[in-house]
C-alpha cells in the first residue's frame, strides 16, 4: 500500500513539474512576444536544460550578435537531437555570421563547419527554405579556391522554385548581384517584389519585408511597395530578425530621397540614427538628404 502511495505521489509532482514547465515557457514565449527579451530570457535560463528553452536562448543570444554564446547552446542542442533540421541550420547560422564578423582567418576555420552544418539542415529537411537561402550566399560569396561554386548556388536556387518563388527570386537575383550582372538581378528584385505584392503569403518570415524594401530602395524599384515592406518590416520585428530597424529607417529614407521628399526623408533617417547614433550609412545617407 505504501508503494503504490510513494507511486502515485511521484507521478503528480511529474505532473506539476510538466505544467509548470509548459507555464514557463508560455510565459517567456508571450514576454518575446511583446519584446520584453531580458525578461523572457530569465525565465528561459531558469527552465534549465528544456530544449525549447535552449532553443529561444539560443536565438536571443544571436539577436544580441553573440556568437559564441548561440553556437555553445545549439551545440548543445544537436548533442540532444543530431538529425534535427532547425538546430543544424541554426548552429551553421551562427558559426557563418561568427565568421563574417571575424578576421579571415578565423572564417577559413570556420567555413568547413558552417558548410557541414547547413548543408545537412537542407539535406534533414526538403522544405528549409532559409538552409537554401544561406547556402546560395555561402557558395557565391567564397573564392572558388576555397569551395565556392556557382553551380552549387544555383542548384540550391533551382530548389526554391518549388518551396517559395520570392525566396526563388531573391535567390536568383543573389547570384546575378554577386556577379555584378546589374541590369539581370535588378530585373529579379522587381520580379520579387511584384510576386510579393500579389502573394503576401509567401512572405514567411519578417525578414523577406526588409530584404524586398531593402532592393526597392538600392535599384530604384517599385518604392511604394518597398515602403510597404519596411513599414511592415519595423512594425513585426522581433528577436529573430537579422537587422535593426535602424536599418529599415535608413532605407525608408533612402526611398524618400529618391522621391525628392527632403523633409519625410529627414525625419525617417533622424528615426535610424537615434536608434543607432554611430551608424555610418544612415550618418552619410542624412548627409545627402541635406543636399536635396
């Protein structure tokens, strides 16, 4: 009798400890939700081991730019689940931006790694679109000597013609871009960005906002609906989105100021610099405005 008594206690504190845990990270969740990241980072590093609490601390701590920090729990995580898409795409994520903010000799330790990694995200995961996303970056931006390779690039591109066609796009103009073929990539960007306008469901993910307005205002194209992917883009940004909306202030303003709209353009670059007062760009870009 006493057994089955120590047994049935034991399971209802499992029980309590299970909701309490869910309650946690609902909360945390609901905290990131409403940008409150500090917050929900307390309650994720007092969670433990959980890994979708690992997961999220991973995540703020690329959010914030520290590297090593996100690279030391999805580590962890892949520790924990090896054949899981998002972890080894995130860890490749991060191992890729620690090495583009690194010195080149760091990157050239790291590019085998990063290469391991996202290629097995896209090869665990048929539908990763942003494993294909990054790995079409990767195989353009480094030196053919090193493992770079056009062909690899588009043949992640070609990919994406049957998951998302703005991603498809965005990649193929990627690739022209790098490349130097203006006219052929600006043709793209626009192509993106019409696809976008008329199929917002295959904007995904925030981030497609920034990069679709981020291509209006440098070639010049479609600026009404560039504006409207930033607006959008600042509106939604969160602790997965790569850039600042500094950024998207600084490219609003650059759409003004193709417009010749002096005064709108002043107040959206004034916008980005109190966010980010040393910003180099957004300090040239006023420095234009007040040409106007």
């Amino acid at each position: 009798m006493l057994i089955k008594l120590k047994c049935s206690l034991f399971i209802i504190g499992l029980f309590f400890l299970n909701t309490s845990a869910q309650m946690d990270l609902k909360e945390g969740e609901e905290l990131l939700k409403s940008g409150k990241i500090e917050d929900a980072k307390k309650i994720f590093i007092e969670m433990g081991k959980d890994p979708i609490a690992m997961e999220y601390l991973g995540d703020i701590a690329s959010f914030y730019k520290n590297w090593d920090e996100a690279i030391g729990y999805y580590k962890e995580l892949i520790e924990l689940d090896p054949e899981k898409a998002m972890y080894n795409f995130k860890l490749g994520g991060a191992l890729g931006m620690k090495a583009y903010y690194g010195s080149k000799f760091q990157a050239a330790l790291l590019l085998g790694d990063v290469k391991k990694y996202l290629k097995k995200a896209a090869d665990l995961d048929p539908s990763h679109t942003e494993a294909r996303r990054a790995l079409v970056e990767l195989y353009m931006q480094i030196p053919e000597f090193i493992g770079g390779s056009k062909t690899i690039a588009e043949s992640y591109a070609s990919d994406l013609d049957r998951l998302n066609e703005v991603d498809a796009l965005l990649a193929d103009a990627y690739i022209f871009k790098i490349q130097e073929y203006k006219v052929l990539a600006k043709n793209k960007y626009e192509e993106a960005i019409r696809t976008a306008m008329r199929k917002p469901q295959l904007i995904t993910r925030n981030y497609l906002n920034y990069e679709l307005g981020e291509a209006s205002a440098l070639y010049e194209i479609q600026l009404d609906a560039g504006e409207k992917f930033l607006r959008k883009y600042i509106e939604n940004h969160g602790y997965q989105d790569l850039k600042s909306p500094a950024w998207a202030y600084y490219r609003l303003a650059q759409i003004e100021r193709i417009k010749n709209n002096k005064q709108p353009a002043m107040v959206l670059i004034q916008k980005s610099l109190a966010i980010d007062p040393d910003f180099d760009k957004a300090i040239i870009e006023k420095q234009k405005i007040q040409r106007l």
